[in-house]
C-alpha cells in the first residue's frame, strides 16, 4: 500500500512535470515567434535605410548636376555675350573698310595731312 502511494505520487510528479514542461515549450515556442519577429522588424529598417541612403545620393547626385547645368550656362551666357560683341565689332570693321576711301584717296589725305604737319 506505502509502494503504492508512492508509485501514484511520483505518476502525479510526473504528470505534473510534463505539463510543466509542455507549457515551458509553448512558452519557449512563443518566445522564439516572438524574437524572429523582433528580428524581422531591424532587417526592414537596415532595408529601409539601405533605400532612404540611396534615394539621398541620387538626390544629391542630381543637386550636383543641376549646379553643374546651371554654372555651364551662365558660362555660355558670357561666351555668348563675348561672342556676340566680338561679331559687332567685326561688323564696324567691315563697314569701316568698306566705307573707306579708295586707296588713292586715301593716300592722297595722308599726303595731305603730312604736307599740313610740315607747313
């Protein structure tokens, strides 16, 4: 009868441990969904972040040839300015030549000119 007793005891001790256990298993179980979870979670924000850095640098990269865009224009405004100033005085120098005196004309002022010098 002690045996017994005892034996029934010990099958309620064990009982209770494999409940004990099955329960600390689901709980184990949870946990782990849990932290795979929590580990997902980091993975997309390193993902996010990886897209975020790369948006800034395009971003960036576009700043720059804007400015790029915008300093080679204002220099070809000023080569376009120059330029046409150089065509301007191009055009007053032909109009001078063609306006000028024929050469025996010409070298007839200058004689005369000099002859005044010299009087």
């Amino acid at each position: 009868a002690f045996l017994r007793s005892e034996k029934e005891d010990m099958r309620k001790d064990a009982d209770h441990s494999r409940r004990a256990l099955a329960q600390l298993r689901e709980e184990v179980s949870r946990l782990t969904e849990k932290l795979e979870e929590a580990q997902v979670e980091p993975d997309k924000l390193r993902e996010e972040i990886k897209q975020k850095s790369e948006e800034v640098a395009w971003l960036k990269a576009q700043r720059a040839d804007d400015q790029d865009v915008a300093q080679l224009r204002t220099e070809l405004d000023r080569k376009d300015l120059l330029l046409k100033g150089a065509r301007s005085m191009l055009r007053k120098l032909q109009d001078d030549v063609h306006n000028a005196p024929p050469r025996s004309e010409y070298d007839k002022v200058v004689a005369a000119s000099t002859k005044l010098r010299t009087d």
